[in-house]
C-alpha cells in the first residue's frame, strides 16, 4: 500500500492535516520498546539492576542540575545518566560544593565501568551547564554532543518530578518548573534561515498511527534511513495518531544527513510568530515557513496533536511519497521545568 499525502509548495502548507496509511516498506516487525531496567535506593545511592529483554544502547544521555530538594539547607544536585532506551540508569546525588566537572567526569567514568555496553555519544540538553560538562567529557573517550534529542532522560526526569523529589524531605515546591529553558511566549530566540540548498520542495502536515511505532507495528530502525526513534510512552492510547510532517526534496540524501549533524529535535508550530520552525541542538531554531490564517489554523492542529501525546511528533525526508525515507525522526519535545 503506498502513502497519500496532500502536498504544498514549500512556501504554502497544506490545507488540513491529512492521515496516510504506512507504505510496504513499514511493514517489519517493530522491535523497539521503552522500559526501564535500573531502581534507585535513594537514601543510599545503591542501585539495583533488573533483568530486561531490551539491549542497552551505546548512546547515553546526561545531566547534572539542582532538584527541587534542601539538603541540610542548599540544594540537592544530582547526576542522572540513562541510555537512549532508558535501560542503564545511574543517579548519583553530589555535596553542593563537589559540583564540578572532576566530580563529573568520575561519575561518568564510574558508570563506564560499570556498563555492560559502553557509550560512543553521551548527549546532554542543558545549556546553563554547557561548560561544566563539556569540560568533563573532554577527558572521556565518547563524543559529546550538547542535544535535546535526549528523550529517555526526559522521560525519567518527569518520572522522578512527578513520583520522587515530592516524597522526599526537604522538597520545595517553589523550586520546581525552574530549569530556565523559558515558555514560548518569552522565547526570545531568533529563528535562522535554513541554507537554501538544504531547503525542500515540497512538504506537509501529515498523520500516521501510533500503532505503527509500538511492538508489532511497522517503523523499525531498520528502515528509518539516517533517522532515529524515541522512546514511547507504552501508557499512550495506541489508536491516536502521531502528527508529523514529511518533506520532499530532491536532496533528500543530503538533507537528511544535515539533520543527523544538527541534532533535529523537533517542529514547532508557532502560532504568535505565525512561523514554523525546527528546533536543533541545544537552543538553536531554524525558520521553515511563515505561517498565513489557513496555516496557522493547521499548525493550531499540529500543535495540539502534539499536546495530547506529551509532544510526541516526526518528520520524514523523501525524495518523493514513493521513495523509502532518506531519514525518519520519531521526537518528542522536552517540557519546560525539568
């Protein structure tokens, strides 16, 4: 079965956002599953391993930050690191004057030792502590990359904003929702113009079934070119559908592979600025589209089909709707106050 899209130009979005059924290409097995493998004694710092049946990954995802929690009256810091399944889970809590990246850098040195798969790429999203660990991970031999493609840790971070810090002594709720990061209403960033031989021609809003992401249904890494998948919920309702938007380029190769540099961490419809744009790296936007009455409306439904499924969202580059994907993104966008 081949997909149906409703195209526009590139400067013109598409009327309304339009479902496609999975091409024959989407039709293996689906493999991949979030679950997490590691529980935490937090009055101990011990951690207890537990058997899983997924593999762990040799992409980790790290961050080091203060929680919403008085110790003794300063702040808790901690350092969390997962991999990008969620299965390899270390937290370790640091004294608030040890906060530094020789303290860091053992941690993560520790973690090494200790994994049954060691890490090539350790990704990491917040900026305010962009020195600090980068610095630390100079010394290690992985690839650092600052990201916010670091959906499993946001994943546990929630987890452990929701079901952890409230339960412990000394947590404050005032101090939580503070990470900095900023709604999008005082978002003050300036999009940049994407390069125009990385633009596309064409491009649409489009749909596909949250089943095809989950076990047994059609997307894989195998067949997700240059992409990469995140992490899903399985507590989501499987008959929803996840909003995306596929581009068509005849440099899809070439776009595709600029996507898998930068770090492509989202699409935001937003609807003050009447712009579309696609979120990269840490902090930077780059501007797609201007966004007219009609496509603000869709961008409206895009928006909140991300909303309903906790920003769950994907873009995929083809050459045309034919076309296997040059590359296939399954994201999910970070929420403020972690």
């Amino acid at each position: 079965m081949k997909a149906t899209f409703l195209w526009a130009t590139l400067s013109t979005l598409v009327t309304r956002v339009s479902a496609f059924s999975p091409p024959s290409r989407f039709l293996a097995p689906q493999t991949h599953a979030f679950s997490g493998s590691t529980t935490l004694d937090m009055s101990s710092g011990t951690q207890t391993k537990v058997k899983s049946t997924v593999q762990p990954a040799a992409e980790w995802e790290l961050d080091c930050y203060s929680r919403p929690v008085l110790v003794d009256g300063k702040k808790l810091w901690e350092v969390l690191i997962t991999d990008s399944t969620g299965e390899f889970r270390v937290c370790e809590a640091l004294p608030s004057n040890r906060v530094n990246s020789r303290e860091l850098r053992r941690v993560v040195e520790e973690a090494i030792e200790e994994a049954e798969v060691k890490p090539n790429t350790i990704r990491f999203f917040r900026g305010a502590m962009f020195n600090m660990i980068n610095i630390a991970l100079s010394e290690v031999e992985v690839v650092a990359r600052p990201s916010r493609c670091t959906f499993a840790l946001a994943s546990w971070l929630e987890e452990r904003n929701r079901d952890v810090y409230p339960k412990m002594e000394g947590y404050k709720a005032a101090m939580a929702n503070s990470d900095g990061l900023g709604s999008a209403f005082l978002d003050v960033r300036t999009p940049v113009k994407l390069p125009d031989a990385l633009r596309g021609e064409k491009y649409a809003f489009v749909g596909l079934p949250l089943a095809e992401f989950l076990p047994g249904g059609g997307i894989t890494s195998e067949n997700i070119g240059l992409g990469r998948l995140c992490p899903i919920d399985p507590n989501l309702p499987a008959d929803t559908f996840v909003q995306g938007i596929v581009i068509l380029s005849s440099r899809a190769k070439a776009l595709a592979s600029w996507l898998a540099g930068t770090e492509v961490a989202g699409f935001k419809a937003d609807l003050r600025r009447r712009t579309l744009t696609m979120e990269a790296d840490i902090s930077t936007q780059y501007l797609v589209a201007k966004l007219n009455d009609v496509q603000r409306a869709e961008g409206a439904m895009f928006e909140e089909g991300k909303d309903q499924l906790g920003g769950l969202h994907f873009v995929s580059v083809q050459e045309d709707e034919d076309d296997d994907p040059a590359g296939f993104w399954l994201m999910r966008e970070i929420p403020p106050g972690l």
